[in-house]
C-alpha cells in the first residue's frame, strides 16, 4: 500500500470509526450493545446513537468521496468500499432487529433492511444537519421516533 493510499484508509477510518485502530465498527462496544439490546426498542435506540455518531464524523467525507469518486480509481474504489460497508450496516442492523421481542409482527428481512440503508444514508444525515440546521442531539430523537414508530408493534398499523 503507498503512503498515499494508507493516508486515506486511515482519514476514512477516523472519520467512521472515530480513531484509525484496527478494530472494525462492528467489533466495537457501540455496535455490541445493539446486539445485546433486550428489544426492538432499546436496540433501535441505541442503533440510533450508534449511527449518528458515525454519520456525524463521517458524513462530509462520504459526501466529497461519493462526489469525486469518478476522478480517480482510488476514490471510485474508496466510495465502493464505503457503500458495500453501509449496505452491510444495514443488513446487520435488520438481521439484529428481527431477532428482537417487540418488532413489527410481519416485517421481513428486506423491508427492515431497505429502511434501514434509508436511516443511515449519510446524505440523510446532512440534509438534517446541513441543510435543515438540526445538531446531532436533534437528529437522535428523530431517527429514533421515526424507527420506533416504524417498527413497534404496538405503535404500527401497516405492514410496509
């Protein structure tokens, strides 16, 4: 790997992870305490902290990798990596999610995992942060009444 290459692994992995150890997201205590969540509405509450610290460190950096990745192979393969690891995000957060007393009686894999690529789009996040002015601290909340409501059995009333 040149010196290059390690410089913008490691700006990718501050930027989502918070420091550049070799520890992949889902190893660490913020994602092990969504799996030990109880039920759905803890696990999305703390899904939903877990997110937005990430989304808050590493939106911008999506947003210019996602915006350049046609001017270079290194950026294109960068953007590649960075949405095969949200989309497998996501697949971990709905495969979590199902095996949780409390979600949504019918819900399947993929509906959970297509909403579930929506939440945690970081443009999401920057529309909300950017564009409508919200801190992080209000985008929490949101995502998570959103989620909770989506998902909770005694809060839903449709099945999509």
């Amino acid at each position: 790997m040149h010196e290059h290459d390690t410089n913008v692994h490691q700006v990718k992995g501050y930027a989502i992870a918070g420091d550049v150890a070799e520890v992949p997201v889902i190893a660490r205590q913020s994602a092990r305490s969504v799996e030990s969540a109880p039920d759905a509405a803890t696990m999305l509450d703390r899904h939903a902290g877990h997110v937005v610290a990430i989304n808050t460190r590493s939106a911008g950096l999506a947003q210019v990798v996602e915006s350049s990745a046609g001017t270079s192979p290194l950026v294109a393969d960068l953007w590649e990596q960075m949405t095969a690891n949200r989309r497998f995000a996501a697949r971990w957060a709905a495969t979590t999610l199902l095996t949780k007393p409390g979600t949504r009686p019918g819900l399947t894999h993929q509906q959970a995992e297509r909403d579930f690529v929506i939440a945690i789009d970081w443009g999401t996040h920057q529309t909300l942060t950017a564009e409508l002015g919200l801190t992080p601290g209000q985008v929490y909340p949101i995502r998570y009444v959103s989620d909770r409501i989506h998902y909770r059995s005694d809060r839903c009333c449709g099945t999509t």
